[in-house]
C-alpha cells in the first residue's frame, strides 16, 4: 500500500493563480481531511469528506474548495491565491471502527503564494 | 467549541533526562478521542497514541507513557530517558464527538534532546 499520497511536494503561485492540490489513498478510507499547518499555529482543518459525494467545512475553509467523486481521491483548489495561504497541507484518511485508531497522514504539500 | 491548549512552545533537555509534555483539552462532548503525533524535523507525522474518553487508563510503550485525567482535562505525555532522536515537535489532538477525521490540534511543543 502506498497509503497517502500527495502532489505535488512543492509548489510556487503567483497572488491570484489558482491550482488544486492532490490526494489519493489506497487504504479503502471512508473518511478523507485537508489540514493547513503555520508556524507556532499547529494543524487546523479545512476541509473534511465522510465519504463519497459528501463534504464539509472544517475550521478555515475560506478560499479553499473540495470534492469527492471517489472514495479514493480528495483534491483541495485554492481559487485565487493570497499570500495568507502560504502554508503546508496535509490530507489525511481514516476509517471509524472499534480497530481504528488514527488518522494517516500524507507527507505534506509546502504552498508558497508571492 | 473544542480547544486543545499545549502551554509549553519549546522544551529543551539534556539526553537520558525525563521530560513532560503537557496538553490540556477543551470540550462539551462526552465521547471524544484525544491523540499525541510526533512530526520531526524530516516533517510528517507519526501516530503515538489514541485515548479514547471512556479510558482514563493510563498507557506505557516502552520509554512513553500517557497520564490521562478527565477531572483535570488533561493528556500528558512523558518521556523516560529522553533520546536524540526524540527531538521534534509534538502535537496533542482532539476528535470531537468521537470522530478521528475532525481533529482539533495544539499548537505543538518543540523538544530539543541535546547530547
């Protein structure tokens, strides 16, 4: 299993550029998560899909637009990038059972916006 | 709202010392799952624990042990005969109403193990 992977690793955009971030996970997850991480601020949610065809806003989603066509795949767009989306990304997946017991983690995509 | 507080920004110790990592949470639901991760300087995360609410036992692997205390809202964390390779930073988490995708994290606490 490769379990969760994100492209790219590094990304450069000029203010007002638009791209999507990419996930895919191979674990058959349910649940799939956007996470933006900024120093001395920790990890906050932005997006969050309990499966197909289904997501939601987490804590800081303005800017930010999601979907979930399949359960393997949950790409993040940033419509119009701002230098306050500078940032590293992570997407992670789970599954909700008595056996599970974390969310798996991609390796993080570093976002610079100038 | 959910809230995880980790007053400690940076820790630095000498190797072989023991070291506490505080987390204290915030929430208004009953069930809910806390969790430690370790991102180190190489930068992913990498699980340690979940604690569910309804186990206030405490838990130990091998130099790690978790004291978990519902009265006191809080997770911590200990290290016994801190290592090197145990700098990094670590995160406390909160799942709320039970869920392991929704997670609410601190701000992290930097460990430096010096030799």
């Amino acid at each position: 299993n490769a379990g969760v992977t994100q492209t790219p690793k590094f990304q450069v955009l000029k203010t007002g550029q638009s791209m999507t971030l990419q996930c895919a996970q191979d674990m058959n997850h349910e649940y799939m998560s956007w996470y933006r991480q900024d120093p001395g601020m920790g990890l906050r949610l932005i997006h969050y899909s309990v499966g197909a065809g289904i997501t939601d806003q987490g804590e800081v989603p303005n800017g930010y637009n999601v979907s979930r066509s399949t359960t393997e795949d949950f790409p993040l767009r940033l419509l119009s990038a701002a230098p306050s989306q500078t940032s590293v990304y992570f997407c992670a997946s789970s599954y909700q059972g008595l056996s599970s017991y974390e969310q798996y983690f991609g390796p993080g995509t570093r976002l610079t916006v100038t | 709202a959910q809230k995880v507080t980790q007053a400690q920004t940076e820790i630095s110790v000498v190797e072989k010392e023991d070291v506490t990592l505080d987390c204290v949470y915030e929430t208004r639901d009953t069930t809910y799952y806390l969790f430690w991760y370790k991102q180190p300087p190489s930068g992913e995360l990498v699980f340690l624990i979940r604690r569910n609410s309804f186990d206030e036992q405490n838990e130990i692997s091998g130099r790690y042990s978790w004291n978990f205390q519902k009265s006191t809202s809080s997770f911590n964390f200990t290290i016994t005969a801190s290592q090197v390779v145990d700098s990094a930073v670590y995160f406390c988490a909160l799942g709320s109403g039970g869920s392991n995708y929704k997670l609410t994290f601190g701000k992290g606490t930097l460990l430096t193990v010096n030799p």
